[in-house]
C-alpha cells in the first residue's frame, strides 16, 4: 500500500491498547498547565525519531520526575484518563488495558481503589477500559503488603502487572500473590524478556502462571521458550517503539515482533509510555507496516489478537473480529501452528 492508503486503512481499523502505563501516558498539555516554563511550546527532545535512552535508569528518571508533577491525587488521575481515552478514541480504540502505578498511593497518600474509580469513570461511551495495578519487584513492603494482599478483593480491579528492572530476583511473595489474582478471576500480567531475556519470560510463565507477557520479545532468544508461549496460549503485548528507543533492539527492521508472529506466537502493539516515547497507537501500526512490508492481512491480524484477549463480551469480541475480517478482505480463521493467534485466509 502507498502511504496515504496506508495511513487511512489504520486509521479505519478498530483497535485496542493493550500495554499503557497511566502515568507515562501523562499528556502534554496538562503537563503544561503545571510546568509551562518547561513546555511552553516544543515538544520534550525525546519524541525525536533518532533519540535513544542511554538507558532504563535514564528513562525512569524522566517518567518518575514528570509524572510526580502531575499525578498527585485520584482527581489529576481521572483528568488525565479522560484526555488519554478521548486520544485513543481517536484513533478507533475501543478497547484499553492501563495499570496504575501502585506504591505512588503511598506517596500521595490516596486509596488506591480510589484511584481506580477515577480511571474508569473516565472512560468514554463505547469504549471498555480495564485497571490494572502495577508494582516493582521489591514493593512489598511493610507498609504496602497489606494493600497487596488485598486486590484480589477489589471488585473493580482487572488483574496486576509486575513491572520495573526485570533484573531483580522473584521475591517469594509474588506467586502467591498472582496465584490468588488468577483464583479470583483476575488477569496476571508481567513484564519480562525486555531488558532480561528469554528465560525471565519462562520464569513468569512457570513460577506466576502468566500467559499475558509484557514485552517478551527476547523470547526469540531461546526457540523452547517460543514454544512455551505457543503451548500456553500465551500473549506477547508488544510495544516497538518503546523497545526501540530504550536500545532493547537497535531498529525497527530488525525488531522480534516479525519472529514471534511468523513463530505462531500471539502479538499485540501498544504504546507502553507514550509520553516518554512519543507517537501514538496509530504511528506503532505504521512502523510495523514500513518494517517488514506487512499489509492489511498482517495489520489486521495484529488488531484482532487485542481482541482475543479482551475481556469483553462475547458478542462485542466477535462484532469487532469480523470488522477486522472484512477490512482484511479475507475470513477470519486460525492458523494450526500458531493456536489462538488470528490469521486471515482466503
């Protein structure tokens, strides 16, 4: 496809976003609005196409310190959501998976099931956002065990995401603490196989039971574990740019995501941080496609995979896989090698 028709067949595809952290999602103008000397007018220099994170300290560094300008009670959280979810509807999402950052309750002394009812009730008509909450490997602490202990009796929560340095040992709270979100109903997520490779992917499918991997690129790195995530039905909720800047691949060409959908493995794209990487959902479709050629077919099995694993009705998954069909000028089916990874045939 040429640019132009390109760029319009992504914008008509309907769409989910799998992979948003709120607070690096954080929009522009309302960072603006409490530190206009500092973006008075230009974009940060990290929305450049050529910039690169020196690395994930330097990258935290900027998150951490520009969200605590903002984030600093569930009201500033419901404000954000609602400009984020308006962004994304935009771009014919209408399906969203976005984690709060846990232990920031504590610093801001706020209820976090308060800052959950704030995301959601941002939420805009014909959208279906779900909450996750988000903790590092080291948050137990004494004064957050107690809360952690508690979400999988939050009626509202959608699952928990465990993020930050991949590097840091599993502590022996964790499974047993994503054991009782899985027994409750809940999604457990992880990140893994970004800056850690392959086996930090098999390590939280095996010791976590997680089947939604945050990342999982570096899966390719070790053909077992790319067979684990096809056994276990697994989903990679991938985010190119991110891994890009961050210096987790050199480029867009060389990116894994093609491996890992030609393996069978279930992908799915997101923005990950978008206000510290820059670009939209959108511009993630768009640097797939330039990278390896993909079209409508590829494009639009990528979309339906975040459908596959939405938690949504049945009869609004299957309305929005067979748009995605018709967009794709095929039927909709599954590939044998792949399991539950959309494919589209003639």
């Amino acid at each position: 496809m040429v640019e132009d028709e390109l760029r319009s067949f992504i914008a008509e595809l309907p769409k989910t976003e799998t992979h948003l952290h709120i607070e690096g999602a954080l929009p522009l103008e309302l960072l603006r609005t409490v530190a206009p000397d500092r973006f008075a007018s230009a974009a940060p220099p990290w929305w450049a196409p050529d910039f690169r994170y020196p690395g994930f300290a330097e990258f935290e560094e900027i998150l951490l310190a520009h969200a605590a300008l903002w984030y600093t009670s569930p009201e500033r959280y419901h404000l954000a959501a609602r400009e984020i979810f308006r962004g994304l509807q935009a771009q014919n999402v209408r399906y969203v998976e976005t984690s709060f950052h846990l232990p920031i309750t504590r610093l801001i002394q706020a209820d976090g099931r308060e800052i959950l009812a704030a995301i959601l009730d941002a939420a805009p008509p014909g959208m279906t956002v779900e909450v996750f909450a988000g903790m590092r490997r080291i948050d137990y602490t004494p004064d957050l065990a107690p809360v952690i202990d508690s979400l999988a009796a939050w009626d509202q929560l959608a699952g928990v995401d465990l993020h930050g340095v991949e590097t840091w040992e599993l502590e022996s709270w964790t499974a047993p603490v994503w054991r009782s979100i899985t027994e409750a109903g809940k999604v457990a997520k992880a990140h893994a196989g970004e800056f850690a490779g392959a086996e930090s992917v098999r390590q939280v499918m095996e010791e976590l039971g997680v089947t939604r991997v945050q990342h999982g690129i570096r899966a390719v790195e070790d053909p077992a574990v790319v067979a684990l995530l096809r056994e276990r039905d697994a989903t990679c909720d991938v985010c190119v740019s991110s891994n890009v800047k961050l210096g987790v691949v050199p480029s867009y060409q060389s990116h894994p995501i093609a491996r890992l959908v030609e393996a069978g493995v279930r992908c799915t794209l997101s923005t990950d941080d978008p206000f510290c990487f820059g670009g939209s959902l959108s511009e993630e479709y768009l640097h797939v496609a330039r990278a390896f050629g993909w079209g409508r077919r590829e494009l639009a099995g990528l979309a339906a995979n975040g459908f596959q694993v939405a938690r949504l009705a049945e009869a609004e998954q299957s309305q929005a896989l067979s748009e995605l069909a018709r967009l794709a000028g095929a039927e909709p089916g599954r590939n044998p090698a792949s399991r539950g990874a959309v494919s589209f045939c003639d």
